[in-house]
C-alpha cells in the first residue's frame, strides 16, 4: 500500500494535468455541422474542392450514430471556416478531440497531422486526443480557410467522435517576438557542417514544427535527424536580449545560431540509448541567444540537430520562436506562481 503522502503527490498531478489541460482560449468553435463523404480520393484534401453536394455530418460523434450505421473503411470530413478576426498573433491549435481510427489533418491544402497508420501497416490512434500546432502562413486570415480530415475505420465507431472541435490557443501563452513554428527544412542523418549557414538544405524535405517527424514521413525512425529554418530579425528587436524557445523535443538536442552552438538538452552520443536520453524529451527548450550573434537586415539560421532513442522523435511541442527577456520572465513567474497555488493548497 502506498504511503499517504505518495496519494497526495497523485493526487496534485492528476489535478495538474487536469487543470492545464482546460487552460485553452477558444478562438474558434467549430463543433456543429460539416461535410462528408465516403470513400478515398486525394483531391478531396484541395480547398478549391466542391464539396456541396456532400452529405451532412455532426462532429463530434461517431458516423454510426450520424446515418451511416455499420460502416467501416475510408472517408473524409470537410469544414469551412472565415476568421472574424485575424489570428496572426496568436499561437494557434487545431483541437480535433479524438478520431476513430486512422487521420490525415489538412488546412488549406497543407497536411499538418498524421495520427496512426492506414492499411497495409494498420495502426489505431483511436485513444490519442488531438491538439496541433497551425503554422501562420497556412492560415487565411481574410477569406475561406477549409479542415479536410482522412480517416480510415476498422471496426466499431467511426471519426471525429468525441473532444474540443475548434481553434485555441494557451489560456497563458506566450506572444512570440518572432514566430517559427511552421515549416522547416529537414533531414535524418547527421553531419557536423549542417549547422553552418551556408549548408545547402534545398533537397531536404520540408516538415512541420512542432510535430513529431513519425508523422511527417518517418515512421519509426530513430536516430539522428537535423531541422534548419531562416529567418530576419526586425530592428525593434535588434539590441535587446532575446530568448529562443523550442518547445520539446524528442529526445536529446544541439541547437545552433549562425553556426555557433546556444543550447543543449541531453547528452549526445552515438550508440545512445534510452538510459542515455533520460526524460530529456520532457525538458522544456529555453536557450539564451548572445546578442552578438543575431544578423540585422540579414537571414540568421537556426539548426538543431537531434538523437532521438525510442519511440516519438523531433521537435513535437510549442511554443517556437524568440521572445524578449522581459517577456519571459513574465511568463515563467506566471507558470510558477501557477503551481506554487497549486500545492499551497494541499498545506
């Protein structure tokens, strides 16, 4: 039997997570009406598609409850969507609860999500609830913007069938100075000159970040893969101490300004192990950036090269980006304030 205190200690995490996981804005609810149709076809993930003529669908709930009783295999959910107002300065997820069995997420045509596997190689991600990020430069801020959803059913219910259906952000984010997350450059492997700016990337594929990279065309892989990204620095900025935020990453990482090294999590070796990485994935990503290292008027690369030992790998949690000192201080007094009242309670 456990002793007393360890029930208290679980009992406080369990709240934690609770409670952390209802600390989200709702931009946009999208619960309600959309399209369907059975059926595989690719085109379908195209937002110029017409899908008029599809049938009707409420989401969330399984398609056997909605009119298609019985029905396993291929199908796909489309919503459109306007923004009232314009979302560029928020951190955006896309919350599609949880989908039975096998999903494919696209926005305006881009795909951002992949949970599970679809046939040959079934693999049910029917219990994973689903939370991600949307890169800024996919979203429509002044016209239609369209969800398309592939989803695939092997037995029992079928699609979006339960959990938050809309746009959100952290009740308690972070506004980014400089936004990254969005699309990177990436590759597996591992080479020390890919940390340079003049490394030429241009054959590697693009992912999104965040996003575990199993989703993204590399499936079960482990190892060593390396993401870049260029970007400005505005002016304003230009002279202030800056930190650069990475969310999580999965497992262990080096990351790299202009070729110069400004943080890592881990330890990195070859022949790693799960020992080795620890729960360095769990570690939040905050590195401070020397000022003389950002390039005015110029493009800066940032690199990260990552090992990743056992199951998820990659950069798969936000927020990303550069946020002034002052701005980060706010915020982690603000997260550490949140848990101090948290166990004060249980004094």
């Amino acid at each position: 039997m456990l002793p007393q205190r360890h029930y208290i200690l679980l009992i406080i995490i369990l709240i934690a997570g609770s409670a952390r996981g209802d600390e989200w804005k709702t931009l946009l609810d999208l619960k309600g009406e959309w399209k369907i149709e059975l059926g595989d076809n690719a085109r379908w993930s195209d937002p110029t598609y017409d899908d008029s003529k599809w049938d009707n669908i409420s989401v969330p709930a399984p398609w056997e409850d909605e009119g298609f009783p019985g029905y396993d295999g291929y199908a796909w959910y489309r919503k459109h969507f306007t923004l009232q107002i314009s979302l560029k300065d928020n951190d955006v997820y896309l919350h599609l609860g949880y989908v039975d069995d096998v999903s494919e997420i696209y926005l305006n045509g881009h795909m951002i999500a992949l949970q599970g596997e679809f046939p040959p190689n079934f693999a049910t991600a029917y219990d994973v609830y689903q939370q991600h990020a949307v890169p800024q430069q996919f979203l429509n801020n002044t016209g239609d913007n369209v969800i398309a959803v592939r989803v695939y059913d092997q037995r029992l219910g079928g699609g979006i069938t339960h959990g938050r259906i809309g746009l959100y952000e952290p009740q308690n984010g972070l506004k980014l100075d400089i936004q990254l997350a969005g699309i990177w450059q990436f590759t597996t492997g591992d080479n020390g000159s890919w940390k340079e700016p003049s490394a030429n990337d241009a054959s590697w594929k693009k992912v999104v970040v965040p996003g575990h990279w199993e989703t993204q065309g590399f499936k079960d892989y482990d190892g060593f893969g390396w993401y870049r990204i260029k970007f400005k620095v505005p002016a304003n900025l230009i002279g202030q101490r800056l930190i650069l935020l990475l969310g999580k990453i999965d497992d262990v990482d080096e990351t790299y300004l202009n070729g110069e090294l400004v943080g890592k999590t881990g330890v990195m070796r070859k022949g790693m192990d799960q020992g080795d990485a620890g729960n360095s994935w769990q570690e939040f990503r905050a590195y401070v950036i020397p000022s003389d290292l950002l390039l005015l008027n110029q493009d800066n690369t940032l690199a990260v090269r990552v090992n990743d030992v056992y199951l998820g790998g990659g950069i798969y949690d936000g927020p990303i980006g550069l946020i002034s000192r002052d701005k980060y201080l706010k915020w982690k007094k603000a997260q550490d304030d949140e848990w101090r009242r948290l166990f004060d309670w249980f004094k």
